[in-house]
C-alpha cells in the first residue's frame, strides 16, 4: 500500500469481487494494514467464498448477487468508509 491510502481514515472498507484475483489480492493487502479494521467482501453467489489466509479476524464474507438492486447485501454497505 501506499502512504497515500494509508493516511485516509477508512476503517471499514467493502471489495466487491472478493472472490476473483484482483479482489483476493486486495482482500490481503487491507487485512495487512493497521488503518482497516474491517473488511465486508462481497462474493459471488455462484461459488464458495474463500477468505485470503490471514484475512479472517478482519473480514466478513457477504454472499450476494449485486444485479439484485433491493438485494440484503446493501445493509452491509452502511457505515463503510
């Protein structure tokens, strides 16, 4: 991470598409910070979400299909920085 993204005062970060590659990666790179103090991934309902080692104390997995505009996922959207 750079200093930049590590002076904001996000503490609660959301990652669409935790499940893919770029979306595990950066899983991993919030749970490394001190700054994040919860990570709401949102995964695709159509496989198994997998949590990045070491990302689990900090990470919630959502289960969501995010075409659903009136979805249960957007009640984890607040209080998200």
């Amino acid at each position: 991470m750079n200093s930049q993204m590590e002076k904001r005062n996000g503490r609660r970060v959301v990652i669409t598409g935790a499940g893919g590659n770029l979306g595990a990666k950066a899983v991993e790179a919030l749970a490394r910070t001190d700054w994040c103090e919860r990570i709401i991934g949102f995964y695709s309902p159509h496989r198994p979400p997998v949590i990045p080692l070491g990302a689990q104390d900090k990470t919630t997995a959502v289960v969501a299909d995010l075409t659903d505009p009136n979805g249960a996922w957007r009640a984890h959207l607040r209080g998200a920085d």
